[in-house]
C-alpha cells in the first residue's frame, strides 16, 4: 500500500497542475499527432492513388477502409492487453507498429499490397489511440482532466491539417510513396517514451504491484516539487476505494458488461460507431469528391486543408467548455451542430459548387466535427474503473472503427447512387442518431474523480 496509508489516487488526485504533467501531456499528445497525421493522410492522398491504380468508387472506398479494419483489431487487442500488463509497454509497441507500416505502405506496388499495409498501420494507431487517453486520464487530476485530454484530442485536427500542407507541397515532388515514407520517420518518437513516461500507478496498484506504484507516485511527487520550486505538497483527500483486483485476460471485458457498467458500455459504443460512420464516411472522401466535383488535385487539396482549420478552434472551444458546460451537452451540441452543417456542405456542392460556400460550410462543419470528437475522447476513460479503462476505451473505439470501415465504404456505394448531397444527408443522419443516445443515456461526469465515477450508477 502507498506511504502513510493512501492510494494511488489519492496521492495524485492532490497533485498541483506542473510542468511535469505538461510535459507528459506533450509526449503522449505528439505520439497521438503522428499518428493522426498518418490516419488523415489518406484523405489527401486518396484521388492520386484512386487515379494511379484505375480505382473504381467502391474499391477507392474500400482502401480507405482498410485501415480502420486495423484499427478494429488494434483497439480490441490493445485495451486488454494493457489492462493486463500495463499501459506503457503497450504504448510502446503501438508506435512501432505503425512506424513500420507507414514505411512498407511507401513500397507498395500494387492496390492490394497498399491495402494489407494499410490494415496493418491500422492495428499500430488503433492500439494507440484508446492508451493514449487512459494513461493521460490516469495521471492528471479530475479538475483539469477533461481539459487536458480535450487538449490532447486537439492534436488530430493538427495531424490533419499537417497532413494536408505535407501532401499539398509534396504530391506534385515526390509522390505518394515518398510521402507515406517520410511519415515513417515519427516512430523514433518511441525512445523518448521509453524514458519519460512512467507506468500508471492507478494501474500498478490495482494490479497488486504496489511498491512498483510508491517507487513511481514518489519520482512524479519530486518532479511535480522540482517543478514547482516547493518542497511541500498539498495532504491527499480520502476518496472512495474501489476493490479491484488482477484478474485472467477477459476479465476486464467482462466488467464493462457487468450490470454497473452495462448502460454505460451500450452508449459510448453507439456513440462511437453511428459518429464515426458519419465523420470518416464524409472526411475520408473530402478531397476526392471535390476532384470530382471539378477542382485539380492541388486545389482540392488545398481546399480541404483549409476547410479543417475550422477544426482548431472546434477543439479549443470543445476543451474549454467540457469543464464549463460538462461532458454530456457539449457532445449532443457538437454532433448536432455537426450535422447541420455537413448537410448544408453537401447541399452548397449540389447547387453550384460555388466555393465560398464550400469552404464556409466546411469550416463550421469541421468547427463542430473536431469538437466532438474532442468530447469523445474526454468522455470515455472516465466511464470505466482502472481495472478496465483501457479495455473499456478500446472496445469502445473498436466499435468506432468498425463504422469508420463501413464509412469510406458507403460512401463509396451512395456516392454514385445519390450524388454528394446524399451521402453529406446520410453523415448529418448518423450525428444525429448519435446526439439523440448520448441525450438518452449518457451520464455527466465533469469534476468527479475516476473513483467516484467507478462506484456511481448511471
């Protein structure tokens, strides 16, 4: 048991906001924004390799699938096995994973080899993404938690947009190959990971390892000292115990679905998929349906990278208003304000094109897009008990995935059928969906610990 008798929460919980947890917070948020950008580069790359391979519609949708297939199996597998041997050596791997993979896609000669490569730099982001989350909201206090994490969120709009001006100066020099090859390079990233990350002393404790959790709360307590040039520290609070213990492989899943935490899983799951089917449905495809729609490659490029700008301000205000407002209507407001305006975006590409009102509406679409997902990020670690957040978080986002797969897909079947005004009102539908079940079941838990959060009812 941690010194003096309290635990690892505790001790944390208490712990002023440093420049130690800055610090963490900006590792772990770098790892999320070469990750993103590697996702994202998809959107931008997509017409040219459509185009290079003689793709059709619906074998276009389905490269852009394939690494949400990944990502499906990354964030299921990732979620328990960090669950059952810690955040950090998952984390670890995770990156390079996808390093890898990023490289191996600059080599593919063919749709098929690009695909699997692809399926494959999917398993290394979907594992990362949900540990990313649980270890940050592990290690910062519930007051500032949801703005950080918020924070963190903020590095995929980032990813994007970096993805764009990567892609928009280096598509006409060095190809796609060339691109996918220097987004490999991120992956040395993993040896400052190794260094300055420690494990999570929530997990370590609730794993019964707790002299390993007192050897690591007392290198952060003189670090947070360190950092804040004092030599004491605020008294840890009582708050609530919650009894957990190591279990088999399974047995974290079988917690998210116990009766506790049952409604909570049915929720976030579904918010999670109908979400995603609406974001990577639409976002995947930006690029490529303005080329369609008669922009060059270069200006649908541009365009689209200067539409998700929107996103930056999106996040910004999404991480302010989660400690204002709360988790539950900052989320229903983003996703409906979400699709409002895909709906509008898809309707200004039917009535002309006219590009000032392309780039209006996809700004304040992606204003809104970005915060939601900003939210979501926030939203799902805290629903789960320590034992089971990473698993909890990775189902949740395997889920997601699996309608991020289905996305880019039905896109690509509709697109033909009904024209961009169907498939930007089908996206608006999926918000919507999602909006009106975090309404219904969703549970607020803006300001209250992790533990507290464990052992409320829904």
């Amino acid at each position: 048991m941690a010194i003096q008798g309290y635990s690892a929460a505790e001790r944390l919980e208490r712990l002023p906001i440093s420049g130690y947890h800055r610090v963490i917070f900006i590792i772990i948020a770098l790892a999320f924004f070469f990750d993103s950008m590697d996702l994202a580069m998809m959107t931008f790359l997509l017409g040219s390799i459509k185009t290079e391979f003689g793709l059709s519609s619906a074998q276009a949708g389905l490269l852009a699938s394939s690494s949400f297939f990944g990502m499906v199996l990354g964030a299921s597998l990732s979620g328990m096995l960090a669950d059952r041997f810690g955040r950090k050596p998952v984390f670890q791997w995770s990156i390079v994973l996808w390093g890898v993979a990023s490289y191996l896609c600059s080599t593919a000669q063919s749709v098929d080899s690009l695909t699997l490569f692809r399926v494959l730099l999917g398993i290394g982001m979907g594992m990362e993404f949900p540990i990313a989350q649980s270890m940050l909201s592990e290690m910062i206090p519930a007051q500032r938690r949801g703005r950080y994490i918020a924070l963190m969120d903020g590095f995929w709009p980032l990813g994007f947009v970096a993805a764009g001006v990567l892609s928009y100066f280096l598509l006409p020099l060095i190809g796609w190959r060339d691109i996918f090859l220097v987004l490999a390079i991120p992956a040395v990233f993993v040896l400052v990971i190794r260094f300055f990350i420690p494990e999570s002393p929530r997990w370590l404790e609730q794993a019964g390892r707790h002299a390993d959790a007192d050897r690591v709360l007392g290198d952060i307590e003189n670090k947070v000292r360190a950092s804040l040039g004092t030599a004491q520290l605020p008294e840890p609070v009582r708050l609530p115990r919650v009894d957990s213990a190591p279990g088999h492989f399974f047995s974290a899943l079988k917690q998210i679905w116990s009766p506790l935490y049952r409604q909570r899983t049915m929720m976030i799951w579904s918010l999670w998929f109908f979400a995603l089917l609406g974001f990577y449905g639409l976002t995947s495809w930006l690029s490529a349906l303005l080329q369609q729609s008669g922009f060059a490659v270069t200006q649908s490029v541009y365009y689209t990278v200067l539409i998700s700008l929107g996103g930056i301000p999106g996040f910004l205000m999404a991480a302010w208003l989660v400690e204002r407002w709360g988790r539950k209507p900052v989320c229903i407001v983003t996703l409906l304000g979400g699709g409002v305006m895909a709906f509008f975006y898809g309707q200004s590409a039917v009535f002309g094109g006219n590009v000032g009102l392309l780039i209006g509406t996809g700004l304040l679409m992606q204003f809104f897009l970005f915060g939601m997902w900003a939210v979501l990020y926030t939203y799902t670690p805290e629903l789960y008990p320590t034992s089971a957040r990473a698993t909890g978080s990775g189902f949740a986002s395997a889920v997601g995935r699996i309608g991020s797969l289905l996305g880019p897909l039905v896109t690509g079947l509709v697109f033909p059928v009904t024209g961009q005004g169907g498939v930007f009102a089908l996206g608006a539908a999926c918000f919507v969906i999602a909006a009106g079940v975090v309404w219904l079941f969703g549970m607020e838990t803006r300001g209250r610990t992790l533990e507290e959060l464990s052992e409320a009812g829904n």
